[in-house]
C-alpha cells in the first residue's frame, strides 16, 4: 500500500469511527467537497499536511491521532 492509499484509508476509518461521511467531516474541517474526492480516487498524489490537518480538525483528533495507525507502521511504496 502506498502512502495515498493509506491516508485515504485512514481518512475513511475516521469516517466511519464517527458514524458520518468522509465529505461531512471534510466540512467541518473547511474542506472543498473536490478536494476529498481527489484524495479518496488517487487523483491527489501528495496531500497537503494543511489538508490532513483540516481533515484531522474536522474529526476533531491532532496529526499524531491521525497517523497513530497500523496503516503507517510498515515502510510503504509509492
């Protein structure tokens, strides 16, 4: 798994922890709508840390929650 891919999983078990939708919480971090979706399809190869950290203030956890995951654990390809 690539880190992308990770970031985009990670960001859909926060999601889902939170009984609400990656585009919801992307709101209430101050994020466009556009800029989930190019996460969560691959189409953003390098996310902003300004961006995870929107997400992150969105579910209402820091970046160290964030990347507090098995999915972060392993070196991953790119």
């Amino acid at each position: 798994m690539n880190i992308n891919k990770a970031i985009a999983t990670r960001m859909a078990e926060l999601a889902e922890e939170r009984n609400s939708t990656i585009t919801e919480i992307g709101r209430w971090g101050g994020l466009k709508q556009t800029t989930v979706s190019e996460i969560m399809c691959g189409r953003s190869k390098h996310p902003k840390i300004s961006t995870i950290q929107a997400y992150c203030n969105g579910c209402g956890i820091t970046l160290t929650e964030f990347f507090d995951s098995p999915l972060f654990g392993v070196v991953l390809e790119d």
